[in-house]
C-alpha cells in the first residue's frame, strides 16, 4: 500500500469501537498463526496496533491529574542497553546483532501481555520525577529484569512458550531478536562492566592489547553462548581494524589452526569478522552502482586488510566453511570491480574521442557531468591499482590502468594540435574536450604534467588562426 492508503486505512481503523478493534487484532493474529495472507494480516495488524496504543494513552492521559510522561521515555530508558548492537535496514544479520525494527513489536507486546503491570508502575515513578532526572538505578533494573524473565518464559519450549503466543509477538524476524533482546536486558551490568573497561578505541591490536582485552573479557556472564557474541561485537566497535577481532580467537586456542580455533567459544569471532566483510563488499558493491565513489577508497583498504589479515594470521582450508566463506568474498569483491574496471576506457573514450570539423555542430557542449563521473571512474581504479593483488583484480587493474594511460596522453596531445589547426567554429568544444582531458591527467599523471598540459592548451588557444579559405 501506498502512503495515502495506509493513513486511510488507520483513519479507517480509528473510526471503529474499542471491542471492534480488539476482535479484529485476534483475527488477524490468528491468521499470522495459520500461514494466511500474513502480509496483509502483518500491516493491518500494525495499524492496529498502533491506534490501539493512541486510544490507550489518549485515555490515561485524561484520567491523571498533572503532566504524564509519554511511554515512549519508558521504551527508551528499558532498551538503551540495546543500542549497541541494534542494526537498520534489512542487512544479513550475524550473532550479536539486533534488528531495530524489532523493538517496536516488543514493546508493544510487552504493554499488552508480557509486563504490563511493571511497565506501568515504572511510568507512575517517572511522572513524579522531573523531566531532567534519570530514573532510580534500582527500579530500572527491576523492570529490566521482568521484562527479561517474561521473554525467556514465552521463548522457552517448557516455559510455555507456544506458537501462538510468540505468533502475537510479531514476525518470524522479531522472535528471532526476542531472546538475544532478553538476553542483553539480563547482562545489562556485566556488558556495562566490559564497555568501561575497554578503550574507546584501539587503533593497534596487538598482544598486548589482545591480553588486556582477554581480562576485560573474564566474565563469566558473557562467556555464554548467547552473550560472547555480543561481547565481541562491543570490541569490534572499538576496533580501528574490526578483521583484528580474530586475534581473540588464535590467542584463546593457543593456535593459528582453524580446526583449533573453531573448537573454542571464541571461533565467533572469526564468524562474525567474515560476515562483516561480506557486508562491507555488499556495501562497496551497491556504493558502485549508485556512482557513489565517496567512500570506496575506505572500503577497499578495509576490505583489501580484512582479507589479507584472514589469509595470513589463519591457516584456513580451501574447502573448510571458512575457506569457501573467505573466497566468495573475494569472488563479490574482484567481480564487482572487475565488472566497473573494464567500463571506464569506453567513458573516457566517449569523452576525448577526436572529431572531424564538420561532425561538431555549432553549440556542442561536454556534459560536466559526465566529465565529474569519469574523473571519480579514473580515481577508483588508481585506487584499485594499490590493492589489486590481494583482491584478485591485478590483471584487469593493471592492464586497464596502462590503457588509461596511453590513451589520455596521446589524446591530450591530438586536442592541443587540434586547437592549433582546427576550424574556429569547433574551438570551443574542442577546448572543452581538453580542459576534460586535463583533469583526467591530473589524476593519471599528477599535477605537474597536469599543468604542463594546460599551458600547452593556453599557447595553443592563444595561436593567431587564419581565415578559411574559401572554396
């Protein structure tokens, strides 16, 4: 649906009695429940709800006495410890991570079934608290603490979990952020502890701050399955170099041997350091398409790092999950730009390409934009050039580059004779076409040919030219 139908179809929804909507919502949970037109049954649900909670709030507001702080400020303060591991958008997710799209589900099943109660006698404390004030450690803990029990009675198979009651939580995605958000809430204090106790940022990993980092991380709550991947994602956010993550798990086995290695708790590391190279190529991919050349030198030197780090500081199997996980990163990576590599001549050439007086019409421009996009395309495989080798691209870098090269001096060279000889009427768009050309040598060759080739261009424009001659 559109945006118009959506805000018709809450207005729609709005209209209809408190028992109406109540009955609708079961209906449309149950049909979550059986597999039915689920899509549908999702987005009127969510509208639903959300007007559920308008009339809710609606409703005490007008039966306190004095300002009532919103719910959402109860929402805020109950999942701030979250907010290091949330993550948006609908990337593939890794151990230690949390969509944030989940919360909202959450919290309104926590209002409605999981801890209503609670909730709301933490947003009576906070309407007797000025808005400045933090609220009481000790209540907040409370709550997150009941909320983190009801989570792990309704996900727990002998707890009463069923799935008819996670169906009333929300989708598939959401139940499986529900435990890992209970999770979090419980080790609040100790992943607090591990935060404060890591530096805010570790530009050098080495085995010294590899064995600080392993005290730091001598805590049994988080040595857990559910709560070291979380542990780890808190490091690999204070890390300059996040690939190093996996120094954890060679130290912690004693090894570089990924049989070894993968046998400890800490193999997640390297998991979780192959799944953040794989969105970073993701990423440089979609950046590329999108003629967003920005950010690719960043993204390349981490991707061409993590790479060469993995392949060196490992010993990894071809065809161990790892070594195939490992060479279909570097597959995405050299076919991404490969793909890009190979296009940029052509542009140039279309730029450049040297024409008769008479195909040039009177008024013919070079789009500058054109020009813009094809000085980024130059720059990206310069940048190309100096990681070619670990990101299995240095045949088609190098060879592409030294076309590059070729053709722009001898087309830069063919411009200025062209203005020295050529028909008056062509000037200014040969004049166009090499100043182009300039910049590209500029990135090509460096400022000082750059330059040699604009006074060129100056001498050449500055020539006396004789009339045409008349036929």
């Amino acid at each position: 649906m559109g945006q118009t139908s959506t805000e018709r179809l809450r207005e729609y929804l709005g209209q209809l009695p408190p028992q109406s909507q109540a009955l609708l919502m079961r209906e449309f949970e149950r049909a979550i429940e059986r597999g039915k037109d689920t899509a549908v049954a999702t987005l009127v649900l969510e509208q639903l709800r959300k007007v559920a909670r308008k009339t809710e709030d609606k409703t005490a507001d007008e039966t306190e006495d004095g300002p009532k702080p919103r719910i959402e400020d109860v929402a805020r303060h109950l999942f701030r410890p979250l907010e290091p591991f949330l993550v948006d958008g609908n990337v593939p997710m890794r151990p230690g991570q949390i969509r944030r799209s989940s919360i909202l589900p959450v919290w309104q099943w926590l209002i409605r079934d999981g801890a209503p109660d609670q909730i709301y006698e933490f947003e009576k404390l906070l309407g007797a608290m000025p808005d400045e004030r933090e609220p009481p450690e000790a209540a907040l803990r409370k709550l997150q603490l009941a909320v983190a029990e009801a989570i792990f009675q309704v996900t727990s198979p002998t707890g009463g979990g069923n799935q008819r009651a996670l169906a009333r939580i929300g989708a598939p995605n959401v139940i499986e952020d529900l435990l890992p958000i209970g999770s979090v809430l419980q080790a609040r204090e100790a992943i607090d502890t591990l935060a404060g106790r890591l530096p805010m940022s570790l530009r050098v990993f080495g085995d010294s701050q590899v064995a600080s980092t392993c005290e730091a991380l001598n805590i049994p709550t988080l040595q857990s399955p559910q709560l070291l991947p979380f542990a780890l994602s808190l490091l690999v956010q204070r890390l300059a170099s996040p690939w190093q993550v996996i120094r954890m798990a060679i130290r912690m086995a004693a090894s570089d041997d990924e049989v070894r290695v993968a046998a400890t708790p800490y193999g997640m590391a390297v998991t979780i350091a192959l799944h953040d190279l794989f969105c970073l190529a993701l990423t440089l991919r979609t950046d590329i398409r999108r003629g967003k050349f920005g950010a690719v030198p960043d993204n390349l030197k981490a991707l061409h790092d993590g790479v060469r780090g993995l392949r060196t500081e490992l010993d990894l199997r071809q065809d161990s999950t790892w070594g195939r996980q490992l060479a279909s990163i570097r597959a995405e990576i050299s076919n991404t730009l490969q793909s890009e590599i190979d296009s940029v001549p052509g542009r140039v050439r279309r730029i450049l390409r040297q024409r008769s007086d008479k195909d040039i019409v009177a008024g013919a421009r070079i789009d500058s934009t054109e020009v813009d996009d094809a000085a980024a395309l130059i720059g990206f495989v310069a940048v190309c050039r100096t990681y070619a080798s670990e990101l299995a691209i240095n045949e088609v870098t190098l060879r592409t580059y030294s076309d590059l090269q070729q053709y722009v001096e001898k087309a830069t060279e063919a411009l200025v004779q062209s203005l020295r000889a050529g028909d008056v009427r062509a000037r200014a768009y040969r004049q166009a076409q090499a100043n182009a050309a300039i910049r590209f040598c500029e990135v090509l060759f460096g400022r000082e040919y750059a330059s040699l080739m604009s006074r060129a261009v100056d001498n050449a424009l500055t020539v006396e030219h004789k009339p045409s001659r008349a036929s």
